[in-house]
C-alpha cells in the first residue's frame, strides 16, 4: 500500500471519529435546545440547531463516500461536501457565539443578570 492511500484511509478514519463525537454533542445539545427555556426562545438556537444538524449529515455522507476509496471521493462529490462542511460549521459556530456573547446563555450568571431567561418583549421595558 502506497504512502497516499495510507493517510487517505487515516483521514477517513479520523473523519469518522469525528462525525461520532459531533452525533455525541449533537444529542447533548439537543438536550440543551430542549430543557434550557433561554436557548428555546431565541431564534439563534433553533438556527444553530439547524445549522449543527446539516452538519451532521453532511459529515456522515461525506465520511460514507471516502470509505471504500478515500482518494477517489476527492475529486468527485468529497471537495464539494468538504466546502459545505466547512461553510456550516462557520454559520452554526457564528450562531452558537451568538447565543453566548449576545444573550449570555450557558454563563451560569444569576438569574438576575442572565438576559437569556428574559423574553425579547421584556427587555424594551
């Protein structure tokens, strides 16, 4: 086995571990999206939800179709899915940064100062 195919198939590998802990993180934050009142009111968590979501997908076929030959994907439909890859995990990590540094969810502030338990209404008050 040439040198080539042996870091292709390390990097297909690696690329599937890393679609298995972004499922892992995904369940976990689908948790969040769900029990956190502050993240399920804005529309930046539903987005990032979104976003995080095709990313997903788009990990896992991209991961799918380098399997058999690592090499050959690249220049097929495997640049294209890497690109789009790369494009949502900018928008979903904008979004996410969002929900963060713009309406502090996940700071653990008191209850008091976390805008995030507000709804968008009451803070115009």
């Amino acid at each position: 086995m040439d040198r080539s195919r042996v870091l292709g198939t390390r990097f297909a590998l690696a690329r599937g571990r890393g679609t298995i802990l972004g499922i892992l993180a995904g369940i976990i934050g689908t948790i969040e999206l769900l029990v956190i009142r502050g993240i399920r009111h804005r529309a930046a968590g539903w987005s990032h939800f979104v976003m995080a979501v095709m990313l997903l997908a788009v990990a896992f076929i991209n991961w799918l179709t380098r399997l058999e030959d690592p090499l050959a994907a690249i220049h097929g439909s495997g640049l294209y899915l890497s690109l789009l890859g790369a494009a949502l995990v900018a928008v979903a990590g904008w979004l996410g940064g969002e929900l963060v540094f713009e309406h502090n969810v996940g700071l653990g502030k008191d209850q008091n100062e976390d805008k995030a338990d507000k709804h968008d209404g009451d803070e115009d008050q």
